[in-house]
C-alpha cells in the first residue's frame, strides 16, 4: 500500500516538473531528471520487494 502511494506520488513530482513555461526552456531535464531517478529508484525497490 505504502508502496503505491509512493509510486503515484513521484509520477505526479515527474510529470509537475516538466519545464513547459517559456522562463523554464534554460533549465534543461534537471528537475524532472531527479524526479525520474527517484522514480526508477522506487520502482527496482518495489520490483525487489524492499519497499
């Protein structure tokens, strides 16, 4: 259970941290590439049953 909410949780932080304002187009992926990392991080750990 915990799990799920955390997975639904970093998707909503990935998707949220697109750059999509024109202000933002200097940024780059950083901010929704550490919000991927986490996601990938979480998903290996649920995968492995640690989480």
């Amino acid at each position: 259970m915990l799990g799920t909410i955390l997975l639904v949780l970093l998707i909503l932080i990935v998707v949220g941290a697109l750059p999509t304002w024109p202000y933002s187009n200097g940024w780059g992926y950083y901010p929704s590439g550490l919000g991927g990392v986490r996601l990938i991080v979480l998903i290996v750990l649920l995968l492995t049953g640690r989480v």
